[in-house]
C-alpha cells in the first residue's frame, strides 16, 4: 500500500515566509480594501505556489502525458513568460475603458504625465549601479510608471527571472498610493500652492477629436517606436473601440467579461511567479527598494513640473495635479483631489488630474516600448 505523501516534511522556513506573505496580501485585500482585486488573487497565487507537491506551477511539455501540468503552470508560461499575452489584453481592455477627453482638452498633460515617468529612469541607472544587469534594471525602473501591465510585459521579455518581484511591487505600490503620495506631494508644495483654485470645467471634447485621437496617437508612436505596438498599439485599439460607439457589444466584453477573465488569470500568475526558491533573497529587498523610489522620484517629478507650469501659466494651476502622471488610474487622480478638498473646499481637481493620469499610461508604455527596442531581440 502506497503511503500518504503530505507536504509537511517539505515545508522549510523559506517556503513558510511566502505564505505569510501571500496571507497578508489576502489580509490587505479583503480586511483593508486595498485593491482588492489585485492583491487578493495575488495573495491566493503565492499560497498555492507556495504550498509544496501541488505540482500546481508544473510547466506545460511534450514530455508530460495529459493532465500532468499544473494550472499555474500553464498560466506563467504562455500567460506570461512565452507568450506575455495577459498583459497585452489588460491593455486593450484597459483602453476600451479609458476616456481620454481630459488629456484632450488639456495637451499639457502631456508634459506632466511625461516628468511623473522620471523615476523609470533614476531607478534603472540605481539598480545598474548595485549591479543588475542592465535587462534586469530596466524592469525594475519601469516600476516607477506604476503601471501594472507595463511592467509585466516588459519585464516577462527583458528578465523574467525576477518578474515575480517586479510586479509584485509594482501592484503593491499601486495599492499604497493613499499612504507613499501625500507625504511627498506636501514635501515639495507649500500651504498656499495646495489651494491654488482650478476652474473644474475643461473645454468639450467631440466625438471626432476622441475618435481620431487613438488613430493619429497609435500611427506616431507606433512609427517612432515599432517595439512599444503590444501596449500602446493595443490600448488606442481597444479605445477606438469605445469612442467609435459602432461596436457596443465588444466594448461592454471588454470592459467586464474579458477584463474580468484576464485578471484574475493574471493576478493569479504573478502571485505564482513568486515560489521561495525565487524570491527569498538579497535581491528581493533591492528590487523592492528601488520600485519604491522609483515610484517616489515619479511622484515627485510630476509635482516639480507642476510648479514650474504653475509659475509660467497664464491661468492658475495646482501644482498637485502633476502627481497624477503616474499611471496608476484613477487611483493617483483621486488623491489629488481628496488633498486639494482637503486644502479648499470649493476645488474640484480630478478631471485635471484625469489628463495627467491617463498621459501616464501611455508614458509608462512608451518607456517599456523604449527599453524593448533597445535590449529586446
């Protein structure tokens, strides 16, 4: 008689760590409320990675008779590492519910979503000097673009060895906006450019202008950029989708049925991506060190462009809306406006902060984009 084979004798301290860890995403996630749609399948990805002889993270291969790789397994590498195809549909259905009629409006937004992408940088050039490899440093810069997909699809072709640590942080950080922005926001902004008052109305925007503007955006990036077409290529499609209004039924399953399918199979491949053997290291806390500063030098270079548009513009601007270029939608926005209440009653300043917000998803892209013609073959 074959005797019972449990995973107790198996279970070491590294092993034991992760699962805290998965448990206290899942903590994060259903007690606190903090994004808990990422970091709940999250946590739950880690606990079965983590839980050893599942035999859930066995890749799929022609040597494996039928049935003998594991779910998460199949998810890393064709979701993933192989094919990174989640993180290219997040993106189009990302853009199927974007409105991108504040960044229209106000084409400045531009430039602040543009300075709030300067911790991509400063991060890589800190994780190429304590001696990542410049692939690696790469997607551990774009973790300051706060953009979730970004990352992953960058980091899933440049290095993804550590993309388990990347998004992770990634995610994490997009969760603590409420906790890591307002500190740094207050640091570089007196008292008195906080209530700068912003009319809340912006100019219309028509239909046309909405309609083209994925057309003209995907045709000039895509040109100058060929590398960067799974995400900017992607989200300006699933956009048109929207904006065009002839194809409802696709635009409804991409912003429900297919976002939803698509995340939780995501969500629960990165927390997959993360067993001990991978994770619990040196490395990690570095690579969690330098997303964090990343993340801040973003915030912060969002906020200096801020005021220095606040200082040359004919019309009044809140410096605090520069926070917003990081893309982490529309939770950074909603910060910018819960301050600028805080400061002044009578502001309103999300839909200007939505224009930095959502040039930030397309900054944060562009830079993945930028780092994949560089270094991807």
């Amino acid at each position: 008689m074959i005797g019972l084979q449990t995973g107790f004798s198996e279970l070491d301290l590294p092993h034991i760590i992760m699962i805290i860890i998965g448990l206290i995403f899942i903590y994060l996630g259903v007690w606190k409320k903090w994004e808990p749609y990422e970091l709940l399948p999250i946590g739950c990805g880690m606990l079965l990675a983590n839980l050893p002889l599942t035999g859930l993270l066995t890749p799929p291969s022609p040597e494996l008779g039928p049935g003998q790789a594991g779910f998460l397994g199949i998810i890393l590498k064709y979701g993933l590492y192989q094919w990174t195809i989640l993180p290219q549909f997040i993106f189009f259905c990302i853009g199927a519910m974007m409105d991108f009629s504040p960044l229209i409006a106000n084409p400045r937004s531009f430039i602040l979503g543009g300075a709030a992408q300067l911790g991509i940088y400063v991060a890589m050039l800190g994780a190429v000097l304590l001696g990542f490899s410049i692939p690696e440093a790469c997607s551990i810069g774009i973790i300051g673009g706060a953009d979730g997909p970004t990352t992953l699809y960058t980091t899933g072709i440049l290095a993804p060895h550590i993309m388990g640590l990347t998004a992770t942080a990634a995610y994490s950080y997009m969760a603590m906006v409420a906790i890591i922005q307002p500190p740094i926001i207050k640091l570089l902004t007196t008292e008195a450019e906080r209530k700068i008052y912003m009319k809340p109305m912006l100019r219309p925007v028509s239909k046309t202008e909405r309609i083209l503007f994925p057309i003209i955006t995907m045709i000039i990036v895509l040109l100058i950029m060929p590398k960067s077409a799974p995400l900017v290529g992607l989200l300006m499609v699933g956009n048109l989708f929207r904006e065009s209004g002839v194809v409802p039924r696709l635009t409804e399953t991409s912003q429900n049925s297919l976002m939803n399918i698509v995340t939780i199979l995501l969500m629960l491949g990165i927390g997959a991506s993360m067993p001990a053997e991978a994770v619990v290291q040196t490395k990690t806390l570095l690579v969690l060190f330098l997303g964090l500063v990343a993340f801040a030098i973003s915030t912060a270079g969002g906020v200096i462009m801020g005021k220095i548009y606040s200082k040359i513009s004919k019309n009044p601007i809140n410096p605090m809306i520069g926070a917003a270029g990081v893309s982490a939608v529309p939770m950074s926005a909603r910060i910018v406006q819960h301050m600028g209440q805080k400061e002044n009653k009578q502001n309103f300043l999300l839909m200007h902060a939505m224009g930095p917000n959502v040039a930030g998803v397309i900054g944060s892209a562009i830079a993945g984009g930028y780092f994949l013609s560089l270094l991807a073959k």
